[in-house]
C-alpha cells in the first residue's frame, strides 16, 4: 500500500460513518458534524471543462458541482470533492482555475480571496487529485457493500419537492 492509498484508507476508517444510511446528503449532514462547519452545496452550468470545485470560506465549505451532468456524476463530483476537505489537502488559489466572471461572484459573495480545490479535465494530473479520486472509489466499496448503491446512483424520488419526505422514510431504493 502507497501512502497515499494509506492516508485514503485512514480518512475513510475515520469517517465513523454507517454506510448503511448513505445518501449524499445524510453522508454531508455527518461530514458537517465531524467539521463543525456547514458544507453547502451548488449546482452550477459550467462550461464542459469544469466538473466542480471547492471553496473553504471563514465559516462554511462551498461544493460547487456541474448540474449539466448526469445524477451518477454529479455525486461523484460531489464525493471527490468532499475527499479534498477530509483528506485536508492544501489549498490552492482558485484564480488560477477559474474563469474571472466566476472569481469575481466568488469573490463578492463568499470570500474576498477564494482558496480550495478545483476539478478540471485530468482527475489524475497531481497526487492530491488521484488522492481525492482514490477517497471516492473507497466510499463507492463501502457503498456496495452496505447495499445502498441505488442512493448513489439516482435520487430518492423523481419529484425534487418529495425529497424532504421520502428520505424521511428510510426507502433503500
């Protein structure tokens, strides 16, 4: 084992989390409580290149995730980048990714210097990007194996305003 799939794996053993209950959002709920800081995320149109990105701000974590894409992506764009906030990987300055009208909105909404992590074309081009790629092939493992690959791979309901019921229900899908 490299270190990096050893410092994967540990963060992953650390979650304390019951795959058992997973949905996004209830694995974010729990990733909000092990943090202490609100994680939100934000669909967005974004040009092909862009799959998503992370944007730590003074009091809460920003995942923003291409809407363009398929569920099935979206999740996983999701999960890679919640990977680069449990796998406390360095920060980066966004301005170098993104294009200057998304920094500016960025910038006056959020955080005057926006700092995280940014998912482009080659989720493998750096060891931290293989890392957080690595993190969402282990929790998709622990996923299967809970039986709950069904809330990973479509939403609980087709109809966005049931959501807040059906997941209340506990339906395994």
């Amino acid at each position: 084992m490299t270190d990096g799939e050893a410092r994967v794996q540990a963060a992953v053993d650390g979650l304390g989390y019951d795959f058992r209950q997973f949905t996004v959002p209830h694995f974010v709920k729990h990733l909000e409580a092990l943090r202490t800081r609100d994680i939100i995320l934000h669909g967005v149109a974004f040009d092909q290149g862009l799959h998503g990105f992370w944007v730590q701000a003074e009091t809460a974590d920003y995942v923003f995730f291409n809407r363009r894409t398929h569920e099935v992506h979206q999740a996983h764009h999701i999960l890679h980048e919640l990977g680069h906030m449990m796998l406390r990987h360095q920060l980066r300055d966004l301005a170098a990714f993104l294009p200057p009208e998304l920094m500016a909105h960025l910038r006056a909404s959020i955080s005057a210097a926006p700092q995280g992590h940014c998912r482009r074309w080659d989720p493998h081009d750096t060891p931290e990007e293989r890392e957080a790629e690595l993190f969402v092939r282990r929790l998709q493992r622990e996923i299967l194996l809970a039986g709950r690959l069904a809330a990973l791979t479509h939403p609980d309901t087709s109809i966005g305003a049931l959501d807040r019921f059906t997941r209340g229900l506990g339906y395994d899908g």
